[in-house]
C-alpha cells in the first residue's frame, strides 16, 4: 500500500511565506532622502546610456563624473533629449516599471507632412510586431528651437519635414520610430523632452544638472 500523504500545515506554510518576504526586502537597499541624487542629462546623438564600452564609442562617462548614479529608462543611441539618472530605486521603479504608465513626451522629426488622418491610428494604437501599443497623444508642433544635431540629419530634396509631439506611456524598443514608420512617416530625429515631472528645460546638448530635493 502507499503511505498515507499527510496533509501540508497552513500554519507552516504560512510562516516560511513570511520569511522568505522578509530575506527578499531585507537585501534592497534604501537611499535615505537626504542622500538621493538625481541628474538630468541632454543626451547627444551617438552616445551610449552606459559608462562604460568595450568598443570605445562615446559613453555617459564622457559627459557626467558623478558616482553611483544610473539610468532610469533607455535612450537609444540615436536618439537625443533628456535622460534622468538617479541612486534611488524606487524613483527608478516609479519612472520605468510598466504599470506606472509614467508618461514621456518627445519632439519627433519626421519625413513628410501627416495631417490628422494620418496620425489617428497612433492616437488609436497601432499594432507593431510586438503587439499593439497603447493610445499616445500625437499632435503637430512648430519647430522646436533647439540645438543643431552633430552630425545633421538626412534630408531628401524636395521633401518636406514636419515636427510632431508624441506622448506615450510605454518603452518599448525604438517604439516611437516604429510607430511613425508604421503610418509611412520614418522618423529623421527624435528628442526626448520630458519624463513624468521632468523637463529637459533649458539644457543644452551634453549639459546635465543636479536637482535639489529641498
């Protein structure tokens, strides 16, 4: 005969729950308010969002020598705009995990003129190989004044271009490039203006600045 299976203890179960949650928060550190240290970077083309590179291309570390912070989010490395770095987890978790939805706002170039029916199905969502993004806030803006790109942009001859806002509430990989091919207008030059509560301001290209909590 087999043995009789003996039912599991809730009260057992239980406590080992408890301390498994406990050893899980005990191993994250937390940054004491006064030591938080957040950075606001103006990324330029060609830099990478990392401080080091075995291919000696062009890093944060080129720019920024403050110690012990670290990139909330991504920029890709042909992309420009503000880039926030911090020592804090949780304002990391709070810019980046998915269900924060934490909105970021880029000034896009793109090729051609859209008009409205253009850019509905982006204000609808569009589906891309990765799924269908969710609704972003898209409207047509003048030109930004901003910071002329080393090295410029490829324009074609005879072909307009035109500056949308885009809001989105993702980060997927190059999303926002993908979004404006899908709707046949490829992005020429994309920057990034704003994350939550945080502008790039009057930055210039390569500038960063350190915020005061108080």
């Amino acid at each position: 005969m087999f043995p009789k299976k003996q039912p599991n203890h809730p009260r057992s179960k239980k406590r080992n729950t408890n301390k498994s949650s406990t050893r899980v928060q005990s191993n994250r550190p937390r940054v004491a308010p006064a030591d938080v240290k957040i950075v606001l970077f103006n990324k330029p083309f060609d830099v990478l969002c990392q401080f080091t590179d075995d291919q000696n291309r062009k890093t944060l570390a080129d720019f920024i020598d403050i110690k012990e912070v670290y990139a909330a989010g991504r920029l890709d490395r042909d992309s420009e705009g503000l880039l926030l770095l911090t020592n804090c987890g949780v304002l990391q978790n709070k810019l980046t995990a998915p269900g924060k939805k934490t909105e970021k706002t880029y000034w896009v170039q793109v090729e051609g003129v859209p008009n409205d029916e253009d850019i509905n199905p982006l204000r609808a969502g569009v589906q891309l190989n990765d799924g269908k993004t969710l609704p972003a806030k898209v409207r047509v803006m003048d030109e930004p004044h901003v910071w002329p790109r080393v090295p410029p942009i490829r324009e074609r001859k005879n072909i307009p271009t035109t500056w949308l806002e885009i809001k989105i509430t993702e980060g997927r990989n190059r999303q926002v490039r993908r979004m404006t091919a899908h709707i046949g207008f490829p992005t020429l030059r994309l920057i990034r203006a704003q994350i939550g509560e945080y502008k790039l301001g009057d930055l210039t290209s390569g500038q960063y600045q350190i915020l005061s909590l108080s």
